[in-house]
C-alpha cells in the first residue's frame, strides 16, 4: 500500500518541536508529511506563499491541524480568493469565524480547503486553549468578554478568532472531532485524551 500524504497545518513557530515530533512519527509509518517549515510545500514563485500553501492541500490524502498559542499570518486575498464561502458556510452550524474573511489566519484557510475538498481533519487543540476556549463560550455574550486575558492566548486581540475558528470545526456537519492534548516538560510528548 502506498504511504498517504498527510499535510500538517498549524503555526510554526510556537509548535515547532511538536512539528518535528509529528514528521518523524508520519515518516515512521510510512507516510509523507506535507510541512511549509521543511520546504515539502511546492511554492509557485508567481504566487504568494500563503496561496501555494492553499493549493497544497488539495493534493493530501488526509490533514492534521494542530491548534497552540498563535493565531499565526492573516491571509492575503490572493489565497482568500482561493475557497468557495458559499459551500463552506453549509458545512458548519457555527460560522461566525467567517463572516469577517480577513480575518482569518493562513492556517485556517488551509483547513477550510480541505473542508471544502472534502480530505479528513484530525483536530489537536493544547489543553489550554481548550480550556480557555471553554471559558470564552461560557461569557462570549457578555460585554466583559473583550477585558479578558485568556492566558494560553499569545496576543488578546486573537483570541476569538482562533476561538470562532474552533466553534467552526466543533460544529462542522460531519468530520468535527476534536481532541485536545498536552505538553509536558522540556521533552514535549503529547496525550490524547
């Protein structure tokens, strides 16, 4: 059987040991990763890099997104142009996170193309994230929502994006599992829960 190609999506910098955990696990079993940080992306010199990033996806067989800290790069209307927001605003019951398309960050357009083109999603969202993201849905109505400091956010101004963007995949029609893991020590292994 040949090998799948299985495109990892997140930020890079925050997750990078993670990352190369990650590549060395999906080479092991015989697979090939699709990372930007190791140059496996093809970038098409006449286009911006967000929008190869974008194209790449479509030719995975399966995709792995990892959510952390960062909200990462907004994406440039070049790759936004790139997805159809009428089909994907069918796919999820929540899809606040995009309403507002210039907001959205290059790794999660990576993931609407892979929604879009129908490839599978499996979801890891840090332990904290996820615990913040559960403190966001409990007072997102409130007024004193845009006052909090959600601590496993790096930037406030962020974090309902990256927390919208979660709602999307937890309620997308079909393929929304989530798991969330954690990191531990200076020898970062990951839990899934």
């Amino acid at each position: 059987m040949a090998g799948l190609r299985v495109f990892v999506s997140s930020t890079c910098y925050d997750l990078s040991t993670i990352r190369s955990q990650l590549r060395t696990f999906i080479l092991s079993q015989g697979h090939e990763p699709l990372m930007s940080d190791y140059s496996d992306i093809l970038y098409d010199p006449r286009l911006h890099t967000h929008t190869s990033c974008v194209d790449e996806v479509a030719s995975a067989d399966v995709v792995v997104l990892i959510v952390g800290s960062r909200f990462g790069g907004r994406s440039v209307p070049e790759a936004l142009s790139k997805l159809d927001f009428e089909k994907l605003d069918k796919e999820s019951k929540s899809t606040e996170s995009l309403k507002k398309k210039e907001n959205l960050s290059v790794t999660q357009l990576e993931i609407l193309k892979a929604v879009e083109s129908g490839i599978p999603i499996f979801t890891f969202i840090d332990d904290g994230v996820w615990h913040d993201h559960a403190l966001y849905e409990k007072n997102k109505g409130k007024p004193i929502i845009n006052e909090i400091e959600f601590p496993a956010i790096e930037k406030s101004e962020t974090a309902s994006f990256i927390f919208e963007f979660i709602n999307f995949l937890r309620h997308r029609t079909k393929g929304n599992s989530v798991f969330s893991f954690a990191k531990t020590t200076s020898r970062t292994k990951v839990a899934i829960y």
